[in-house]
C-alpha cells in the first residue's frame, strides 16, 4: 500500500500543467508565460487522507517551476507522513504551432520525511488534439529513480479529455509503473470562474480491485495575475 500511496505523492507534481485537474498523466504545455498558478486538492481512501499544495509559475515563457507540499494522514492514528517536490517543465514542441500536438519534457526531485520514500524522475508527455480541439489526449512515458532501492522503474501515462462546452469538461486515464498494477481516473472539470478558478471532481480505482485503494479527489486551481515583464 505503501508504494502506491507514495507513487501517487511523487506523481502529484505533474498535475500543474493540468491547471489543478488531479490528472497524473501529464500534457505537452505550461502556465501562461510571466504567471502563476496554484492548485491545491483533497484525496480521500479507507486508509487514508492526503491533501496536496502545488504552486507553479512560467517566469521565462518556455520554463515552468513546480514546487509542492503533500501531507499524507494514516487513518486510525497511524501516523503521517510529508512529501515535498520540486519540478522544472520546458516545452520542446508546441502545441501552438498547428493546435495538433506537442511534446515536452520534464524532471524533478521529491523527498519525505520517511527516508524510505522520495527519488528522483523524469518524463515525457506528448499530447494530441482533435482539430476541432474537443478531444484531447495524451501519453506519459518516463522513469522514477527509487530512493531507498536506487531502483529506477519506468513509469507511463495515458488520457483522454472532452469538452462538453466552454465550461465543462470530462475525462479519463490509466497510469502506473512497473511495481504496482494501473490505476483508472475519470472525472469532471468545472471552470466556476473562467480564466481564475477551475473545481475538479474524479474517481480513482485500483484496478487489482483493492478497493481500500480507491479514492476519490476534489481540487482547485487559481490562475493568479501576471507579473510585469
């Protein structure tokens, strides 16, 4: 249970490209150059309480800074345990130059207060979109260095969103590594303010049907005012 809780806190870091959405599988684009973004979310299972801090910011245009704070709970008094990561994000294609795909490449650092727990990753996300932008998809492959082990085990992503309307979106994906069996998300994304605050709402199953392992996520994301160049 516990690499799999730790997977999912290593993994959390990616989710700022999402624009808070809790999407693990991460897509080829970055905040708005010369801003920033917060996302904070809650992640409840049987076993477990987890809530996550991750603010980004694009202050070059073409380089995101991800740094982010995860407290994880035990129930029953167990215990907690506290996770810190730090990301950098560059664009190598982007999706702007004919709005059909995009590739990036991103790397990272995440630590905790258990010293079992914590390595260092890196991956791609390549993302495509339908012409008329209403599908989106995208693939994650990458690796995570273990920190206890010095193992590094390849790790993979895939999803795939629609947009309802200008306001509301659903998704899905599969993600995992080489440790421990996928996990599914489906979910909903709500921009209640547009271009400032986006509430998420998704599901999560362990596919090894454990069902302590299922989770359930409610999220926000702040678009927060850009800075003078």
């Amino acid at each position: 249970m516990m690499k799999i809780v730790w997977l999912l806190m290593l993994s959390c870091v990616s989710i700022a490209a999402w624009a808070g959405r809790p999407f693990f599988t991460d897509d080829a684009s970055l905040t708005d150059p010369h801003s920033c973004q917060l996302e904070t979310w809650y992640q409840g299972t049987k076993e477990s309480d987890m809530l996550s801090v991750m603010p980004a910011c694009n202050p070059t245009g073409n380089f995101e800074v991800t740094a982010g704070y995860t407290q994880l709970s035990h129930q029953g008094g167990n215990g907690e345990e506290r996770g810190y990561v730090l990301q950098g994000k560059t664009v190598l294609r982007s999706m702007e130059i004919d709005h059909q795909y995009g590739i990036a490449v991103a790397f990272g650092l995440a630590r905790s207060d258990h010293r079992q727990n914590g390595g260092e990753y890196a991956y791609v996300p390549i993302s495509y979109a339908s012409s008329s932008q209403v599908w989106n998809s995208n693939v994650n492959v990458g690796f995570i260095r273990e920190e206890a082990s010095g193992r590094n085990r390849l790790t993979w992503g895939a999803g795939t969103s629609y947009n309802i309307n200008s306001r509301l979106m659903v998704f899905a994906e599969l993600f995992g590594h080489l440790a421990i069996n996928p996990k599914l998300h489906t979910g909903i994304s709500m921009s209640v303010i547009p271009d400032l605050m986006q509430m998420d709402l998704t599901y999560g199953k362990d596919l090894e049907l454990n069902k302590d392992a299922n989770s359930y996520t409610v999220g926000f994301s702040f678009q927060l005012p850009k800075s003078s160049k």
